[in-house]
C-alpha cells in the first residue's frame, strides 16, 4: 500500500489551486482509511489543510493500510452516540512533516464535538506531530459523556527526532462540559511532550492502569480555566513527568492525584498551584518519587492536602508544607522518605499540618521545621507508627508560631529544639503519649520555648540545655532532680 500514500502526494502537487474541504466519513460502515468509497467526497482526505470527520453515529472501525500516513491537517471524531475505534495495528497513523502553508494551530486530533474531549495539538511546521503506532483507540460517546480509551499500542505526541516544539501537547476536556473519561489500558504506552487537562465537565477522571507513560514537559490537571476540576488516577504501570507535575493549578480548581497500584515519577509536584486552588494526593498503594521539590499549598489561600494510606512517598528536594496557602499531609501507613529539609508552615500567613498517625516517616537529611518562618503557623502531630528523624525537630526558630506534639508512637530524632532564635516567643513542644529517644534537648536557647512532659517516655542519651533567653521546662516526671541516669544517658 506504498504507493497509496505516494498518491496522496501527487494529489498535492497536481492540486496547487485546490481547497482544502470537510471530508466525511460515510458511517456507521467499517473500513480502511485509505479507501475512497468511504469518504462522501469519493476521495480519502489528502490535501494539507483537509479535515477529516467521523460525524456519523453508531458502532463501527477504521482501519489502515500498510505504511499509511496521512497529510490533512485535523481529524474529528465527534458522535452524538455511538462507539468509534481507530485501529493502526500493524501500522502507524502519523501527521509527518508539514509543508510551510499549514497553519500551526490546524494541526490537530479530536475526539469529542465542540469542547474536545481528547485534543492533540502540534505546532512548529516541519516537526513530526503525533504518531499512532500499531495502535488501538476508541472513543465512545452520548449526550453527556466522552470515554477515551487508548487500549494498545504507542501514542507518540512529541518530535521524534528530540527537538523540543512547545506547542506540541495533548489536550483533554478543552472547554468541554460533557462528562470526560480517559483510560489508558495495560497494552498502552506514550510519549508526550505536555499535557493539559481543562476540565469544564462534572466528572473528569484520567485513568492509568497500565503501560509506560512519559511526559518530558509538564502535566497540569485542573487548569485553564476559573473552577475546573479533574483527577488522575495511577491504578497500574508507570507514568514518568520529567518536570513540573501540578495539581490544581486554576483558581477555585479542584483536583485529585489518586495513586492505588501504579507508579509515579515526577521531577516536581505541586498540590494547589494558584490561588483558592484546591489539590489533593492520595497514595493508597503504589509509590510516589519526586526528584525535587513537593510543594503543598503554593499559592495564597490555596489548600493541598497529600494522605499515604499504604506505599511508598520519596521526595529529594525539599518538603514544604503549607508553602504560601494551607497545606496538610498526613502518614497514616505505608513509608515517607524525606531526603532533605521539610518545612510544616513556610511563609507568611501560611498554615502547614504534618500528621503522623502510621507507618514510617524518616527525615534522612536536613532538619524537621515547624514553622519555618516569621508569620507562618505549623503543626506537628504523632499518635502512631515509627520515625526517624536524622536531623533536628525545630519548632518555630525564626518567629512563627509553632507547635508539635508527640502523643504516641515512637520517634528516634538526633534534637529537638524549642525556641531557637531571639524571636521565637511562640515554640511549644509537648510529649503526652508513646516512646522517644533523643540525642540532645535544647530549649529556649535564644528564644523563649515551652517544653511540656505529661506522659510517655522520652529517652534523652545527650544534653538538656535549659534557660536561655527565659525557658520553661515543666512536667518532666516530677523534675530532673528525681529522674534516673546512667553514664551520658538521662531518662526523662
């Protein structure tokens, strides 16, 4: 079928004065691409510029020949009800190089009338734009709902020859208000330079239960526009974001990253990226690697949440909790490896929460910090599992209001220390409940900190430095006088 799409080409240049057209596909029958008496025009879309529709209702598949390509600028599928499936099995179903008189912002693929559910964008003539390769996607539709589903086979939306084209992306839920599922299948893989997911729709959920997925650039869920919602869903395979992974990145958006049996990679993730934005992570199975900074709560009056239920959570760069809006993560189970500094309340009026009720928290490197800042409000609160903590708990050492409390489970830290800094006036650490050990305790050394003993055990194996800058230390048993020691190590 070679020469088929050397047709294709003359067809071009034969057609110089020619103008692109809407080519319909004669539905519901099922049948090649390529093959003209299935087109309402009795030609197969070929000029640059063309735009080939699958308007027509009911169930039905296309097919493609042996090494097919295609040239028409834009490719819709958009059914009132009805099934669709695209089938390059055997092939690829590409948008090659573009000649120069191809507008960049033509170049697309579309599933979903109007709003587009699914909406492959290329820009940058002369680049490749997207590529099915040996692949199957169908698209199932009515009145109020658009299901994607790419069920095998490679979806390439990036340039394959590495240049990096920024317009080139995938766009899901553009304006659309009809309900929006997408759903990558265990047989599909894809590499896409960015996706978008504009979510106008009352249910919109993007759906990974299987394959390897990269995206080079960035992944937004919930943006664009004022109040759209979305969520994605890691139920199985891989899915690897190279840069930012933002969730929540709109004001008054609303979105959700459910991670249950799927893995995810990201370079950077933020949890409520905009103002009044709300964003959520969920890891209930599964795990969660972020090669630099998590950011929960990054913008004013944003709210981020991040629950591990089970799993695995591993951030390399710095935590901030609460980073400028409220933020909150809770270990209820599962492993949290935290590779450098986490800060629980970070700027000013922000609100960070770190709850520790589960599972295993380690701060492998760089200090513990309960309310980082001056004018920031942090908490910290431990009633279950097991943590280690290889630097300092600090609560509120430049001036914020901070205040943590170990009402059970067992921490093992390197120090705590209550009230570091001239301004610390309001730095509270209590120990009511479970099992500590502790190299050194240092309160209100420079500062004034409040340390309080009222159950529980607290093995201290260093220093208690006490009284600087008008510390209190209370309730220890009944005082340090009566408490038992041996050699270095002080049982408090």
């Amino acid at each position: 079928m070679r020469t088929k799409a050397v047709v294709f080409g003359c067809a071009v240049m034969l057609a110089m004065g020619a103008v692109a057209a809407d080519v319909n596909w004669q539905a519901p029958v099922s049948g090649s691409y390529a093959d003209d008496t299935k087109w309402h025009t009795g030609k197969a879309p070929a000029l640059p510029g063309d735009k080939a529709n699958f308007w027509g209702n009911g169930t039905y598949t296309i097919t493609f020949p042996q090494d097919f390509t295609n040239d028409q600028s834009v490719t819709e599928i958009g059914l009132t009800e009805g099934k669709i499936t695209f089938d390059t099995r055997g092939t690829s179903w590409i948008k090659p190089t573009s000649p120069g008189n191809i507008l960049p912002s033509d170049n697309t693929f579309k599933i979903g009338r109007y709003g587009h559910s699914f909406n492959l964008e290329g820009t940058g003539n002369g680049l490749l734009q997207f590529g099915l390769i040996d692949a199957v996607l169908s698209a199932e539709m009515g009145d109020a709902f658009v299901h994607t589903t790419l069920e095998s086979g490679m979806f390439n939306i990036y340039d394959a020859t590495g240049v990096d084209d920024s317009g080139t992306r995938l766009v899901c839920a553009h304006n659309d208000s009809h309900t929006n599922l997408v759903t990558w299948k265990e047989g599909s893989a894809s590499r896409i330079r960015q996706i978008d997911f504009r979510c106008n729709g009352p249910e919109n959920i993007f759906t990974y239960e299987g394959g390897h997925h990269e995206v080079f650039w960035g992944f937004t869920v919930a943006c664009w526009n004022t109040g759209v919602k979305g969520e994605v869903r890691c139920l199985g395979g891989v899915l690897k974001v190279n840069d930012r992974f933002n969730v929540g990145a709109k004001t008054d958006s609303d979105a959700l990253l459910l991670v249950n049996g799927g893995s995810v990679y990201a370079q950077r993730l933020g949890l409520a990226v905009d103002n009044t934005s709300r964003g959520q992570a969920v890891v209930s199975n599964g795990l969660v690697h972020v090669a630099g900074d998590l950011l929960v709560a990054d913008h004013h009056a944003a709210k981020g949440d991040f629950f591990l239920y089970d799993g695995d959570v591993a951030v390399g760069g710095h935590t901030y909790i609460g980073n400028v809006g409220t933020g909150v993560v809770e270990v209820a189970g599962g492993t949290w490896e935290s590779r450098n500094q986490t800060s629980v309340g970070c700027s000013w009026n922000a609100v960070g929460k770190l709850l520790l009720s589960g599972g295993a928290f380690t701060q492998k490197a760089g200090a513990l910090r309960i309310a980082h800042w001056d004018g920031t409000q942090g908490d910290l609160l431990v009633t279950g599992g097991n943590h280690r903590l290889q630097d300092i708990l600090t609560v509120a050492p430049n001036g914020g209001i901070g205040y943590a409390e170990l009402a059970g489970g067992a921490v093992d830290a390197w120090g705590f220390q209550v009230g570091r800094y001239w301004n610390s006036t309001n730095s509270v650490l209590k120990v009511s409940g479970g099992k500590h050990t502790v190299r050194d305790i240092a309160v209100g050394e420079g500062g004034m900190g409040y340390m309080e003993i009222s159950g529980g055990e607290v093995d201290c194996r260093g220093y208690v430095r006490l009284g600087n800058g008008g510390a209190e230390l209370r309730k220890i048993k009944e005082s340090l006088q009566k408490s038992t020691s041996a050699g270095n190590r002080t049982r408090i």
